[in-house]
C-alpha cells in the first residue's frame, strides 16, 4: 500500500508532536520529583536507611540555697536494639540474655516499647554497669542492631536524706504516654516519678537531642557515625531551692532508723522550706535506671511506709497544738482575755452529761488564766473554753485559719486535712447520722481531736502566723515569690501574750527538757490519741526560735511516739543546728 506524501508529511507531524508530548511529559514528571519533590523522597530515602538515636538531655541540677548540689548528673550506659520488627526484637533479646542479665520481664517490657519506638531504638538497659558494657561490646559484631552510649544518669549524693522532697526519676509508662500532659515524650525517656523531680519536670527535662545511624534493608546498623549530622540535647537550667543541706542532714540524722514520723523547717517570714524529712526513707538512687522488682514490693509491704511522705500526706490528730488555734478563736471573738479563768478548776477531769473528759495530767491543774493553761497545757481550760466559743463558731474559725486546706506547698500529692465543714449539723449528721452525736464533740475539737486530723506542713503554715504577725506564710522549697496570708485577726498585745504563753510552754510548762542555753524557744506539745493504736500515742511539738525574732518554725510529729516532749527535744535539737547553737544536755522529764 502506497500513502500520497502529503498524508506521510501529516502523519509525521502527529508522530511527532505525540514525541513531544511524551517528551514534555517526562520532563515535567523528572522535574515534579527532583525539584519541588525533592524533599519528600529525600526524606523517605533517609527514613528508609536512617535510624534516629536519641541524645538523652541532662537533666537540671538542683541545688540548695548555699548552691550544694541536691541532685546531679553523672555518666551512665545506656543499651538499645535497633529491630525491625516485634519478633526480631524479642530473638534479638532472648539471645542477649545468654550474655548478660535480662529476665523474661524484662524482655517483654522491650517488646511493649517496640509499639511506640517510631524508628528509634528500643530501650534494652536505662542504666548498664560498666562490666556488662564491656562484655556487649566485645560481642557487638553477633548483634548488628545493638546500639550502645553514653546517657547522663541521675544522682543524688545525699540519698535517702532527701529522698522526701527530690523524689526520683523513672522511665515513662505506656499510661504517661497516653496522658496529655506527657504529649510530645517517647518511650525510654525519663520523667519525674516524684517530688521536686515531678513537680518541676517541665523545667529539669531539658531538651533531648538526636544523632543518626545508618542501616541496610535488614535493620542492621551500617554505619554509626557520620551518617548526618546530629542534633545536640540541651541540658536544663538549674533549680535553686530553700532547702539548708546541712539542716537536712541534720534532720534525717536524728531520726536515724527507728523513728517512724515527720518533720519540717520553715522560714516563718518567706514561708521557705529549710529541711523536710519523712521517716523511714529511701534511696532515690536505687530508682535510677528501674527500680528491682523485689525492692519496689519490699518498699510497698514494709508497714512503716517508706514511700508514704508523711509531712504533707499523713494525717493524724493535732491534739494540744491545736489549742493555740482554739485560743486564737476565743481572743478573736472577745470571749476570753488571757488572764482570764474558767467557771471550774482543774481537778484531773470535767463532767459534761453523762460522761467524764479526762485531763491529761491525772491530779489536775488547779484554777488556771488561758495562758497558764497553755503553759501548763490543761485539758479541762480548753474543754470549757470550747464550750464557750460553740461548736459552730469553732469550726468557722478553724475553717478560716486553714484547717480544711492544703497549704500549696510545690510537691505533688499532698493531702487535704480532715475538718468538719461550716454546715456542723448537716456534717455530724452526715458522719454520725441524726442524733448519733452530741454538742460534747466541741470538747475534742477544742483539744485537737475527734473530727480533726492536720499535715505536719499545715500546722508548721499555722504557727508561723503565731510566729509573726498573725500572716501565714506558704510553704516553698523551689525560690519563688513569697506569699502570706493574714488568718489571725488579733491585737498586738493578744499575739504578744500567745508567744509569751508558747515560751512559758519551753520555760516552765509541759518542754521543759527542749530548753535550749542562751536562747528562748517557744512552741507547744501535743500528745495525740491514735485510732490504730490506743495504747501509742502520737507525739507533737511545733515552735519556733529566737521568740524574739523568730527566723525558723519547726513541725515534729512521731508516729506512735508516746508523750509530746519526745517531739519537742528532736525539735529543739533541730532548730540547735540550723542557729548554730552549741548543743545543750536535754533532760527527759516525761519518764
């Protein structure tokens, strides 16, 4: 068949104005994908055979107020796998067993990371010991994906002396993961578990870098370094405290092994917290890394609850420290004076209907002023004196001085005291159910017990109210701005005659063994009954020194500790210390 050449000519120019279309085409699919593509297949490329290794950032060193290092960080060894897949990681694993300690657990918990890893390295080891280190290192060529290096470690020097207020650091659950307020962090990392180290863990993460490793098709790390360029972690600013080491060394000192309670030291004109210890305690350095299963339930089932702050989460009846609250409620309502006696003398006991209340001191008190019953911490005054103020106007007093409220001191978890709540009626009736109670209640509210049970840190806030000008201040261990809150509503000449009462307590009342040469302690005793055990009271002492100028208030409250002078000579001792006092001879005059 022949074609004239005209059509030939014509069908030469389709042929080829389809080449160039074709020839267009391609040119614009090269140019969509190596110039405005680029980016994107460049960075599936570098997905594909770039792992990230996260650069763990230091954490913010904390420091005391004289800039002593509370917590640290140290070099450490961090061991990871890169894998690609659950099931390899999980064989990867149980062959690294064979080599170094890693329990069934252990592996499993890995394979859980694996669901979050997004191309990063499992977290094998948060904290490997130098000899395992070695060993992984000289068998590295038997596990490609292996990843092993230097990672910043948490430490504390002083341990379990500050174990109740730094807290610890732990690795991030798969619950904290799903948590809003842990948006943005990544299996392996560490967070603030509790404490300080919880508390400000915003501000002592820091910001974590990220270096780069390069793999084949398997998953198998080809090359570690050089790969591209890394991103360094920024380590966290510094957190100054109040905190007074040598006082916190003190504190934790005295305690020693055998006492089971709590202390505080505050600065009742900055509310800073100088030393806060809870005993028994723990080493927050055991936590590092993971804390040994047979540890964590060691600490969970010791009956003296370690782990449990019993500064700002226990709470147990004030007993008599609390009086100087019921003292402060008459005086602000001019129902009583301080030179002021009740209608019936100490005789060991007060009839109220039907029943009997008890003084503490069997063979009475005699005919005593407020302030002598304060010095002399007589039950029956402040029984009558609670009579006096009535139930209803007690309780709105003790609502208004904090008894109800947590003090907002910067540690997460405390406890709000238990109180009755301004409805009394609609309270007891609650509690008790209608007419299951009797006005008798206000003679244990007004002694500090029944329907009330403080935090040491809430009855440390009250008394530095008493210890100033009637402003209680917050408690604070991170420096920040000071803030005080006026709760008693008294003249200067009641305040004046409150302290002299409290150092009367110290000079001639029930502390007369916390008296300490050549300055003037002021502060009350408590002995609280305990519900748990009728037998082993808790024993109390809130005070505060020089009376004068007083630059330190100290709460000390001990589980089960008998008699409210076993307290105040631990307090006495501690205020010693941070006033630098020499040490006195305390005598025991409570038997």
């Amino acid at each position: 068949m022949s074609f004239h050449p005209n059509e030939i000519a014509r069908r030469a120019r389709i042929a080829s104005w389809a080449l160039v279309g074709i020839f267009v085409l391609l040119l614009s699919a090269f140019f969509k994908t190596q110039v405005i593509n680029y980016t994107k297949y460049s960075q599936q490329s570098e997905t594909n055979r770039l792992r990230e290794v996260p650069l763990p950032a230091p954490r913010g060193i904390i420091y005391d107020r004289n800039n002593q290092v509370i917590a640290e960080n140290v070099p450490g060894y961090a061991v990871s796998i890169l894998s690609p897949s659950a099931d390899s990681l999980r064989a990867a694993l149980q062959r690294l067993s064979a080599i170094i300690p890693i329990s069934p657990e252990q592996i499993e918990l890995s394979v859980r990371r694996f669901s979050h890893a997004r191309n990063r390295p499992v977290a094998v080891l948060a904290d490997a010991p130098f000899d395992e280190v070695s060993v992984l290192e000289e068998r590295r060529i038997d596990f490609p994906g292996l990843i092993i290096q230097s990672a910043p470690k948490r430490y504390y020097p002083d341990g379990a002396a500050v174990a109740s207020f730094v807290g610890y650091v732990g690795e991030v659950t798969e619950a904290e993961l799903t948590n809003p307020k842990y948006q943005g962090y990544k299996t392996g990392q560490s967070v603030g578990k509790n404490g300080l180290e919880r508390q400000y863990e915003s501000r002592l993460r820091g910001r974590e870098g990220v270096r780069f490793v390069e793999v084949d098709a398997m998953g198998r790390v080809v090359r570690e370094a050089g790969a591209r360029e890394e991103v360094a972690a920024e380590p966290a600013a510094p957190l100054y405290t109040n905190i007074d080491m040598p006082l916190q060394r003190y504190m934790a000192g005295i305690f020693g092994d055998s006492l089971q309670g709590g202390a505080i030291a505050i600065d009742p004109k900055t509310g800073g917290v100088l030393a806060l210890y809870s005993a028994p305690s723990y080493d927050p350095n055991r936590f590092v890394g993971g804390i040994p299963p047979e540890l964590w339930k060691s600490l969970n089932t010791d009956p003296r609850r370690p782990l449990f702050n019993k500064v700002t989460q226990g709470r147990y009846p004030p007993g008599s420290t609390w009086k100087l609250a019921t003292a402060a409620v008459a005086l602000e309502r001019g129902l009583v004076k301080l030179d002021d006696r009740m209608p019936v003398a100490c005789t060991g006991g007060y009839q109220f209907g039907n029943r009997y209340f008890r003084c503490w001191e069997p063979k009475g008190h005699g005919n005593l002023t407020l302030a002598e019953a304060i010095e002399k911490s007589c039950d029956v005054y402040f029984y009558q004196l609670g009579l006096k103020v009535g139930l209803s106007s007690l309780v709105a007093g003790g609502l208004k001085l904090g008894a109800r409220e947590k003090t907002a001191i910067d540690l997460p978890d405390e406890a709000r005291p238990t109180f009755p709540y301004d409805d009394v009626t609609n309270y007891y009736n609650r509690k008790y159910g209608k007419n299951g109670w009797s006005q008798a209640v206000v003679l244990n509210l007004s002694i500090g017990q029944g329907e009330n049970a403080q935090t040491v840190v809430n009855m440390a806030r009250f008394y530095t109210a008493l210890a100033t000008d009637g402003n209680a201040a917050k408690p604070e261990i991170v420096k920040d701005k000071p803030e005080r809150t006026q709760i008693l509503q008294l003249a200067p000449e009641q305040l004046a005659g409150l302290r002299a009462a409290l150092a009367g307590v110290i000079s001639n009342g029930t502390a007369g063994s916390a008296r300490i040469q050549g300055v003037v302690l002021a502060g009350k005793t408590g002995t609280a009954q305990n519900s748990e055990d009728p037998i082993h009271h808790h024993a109390w002492f809130v005070g505060y020194a020089p009376a004068g100028d007083p630059k330190i208030v100290v709460a000390v409250m001990i589980e089960f500790g008998g008699h409210g002078t076993r307290a105040a000579r631990i307090a006495s001792k501690i205020i010693q210390s941070y006033l630098h006092v020499e040490p006195t001879t305390l005598i025991n005059t409570d038997g």
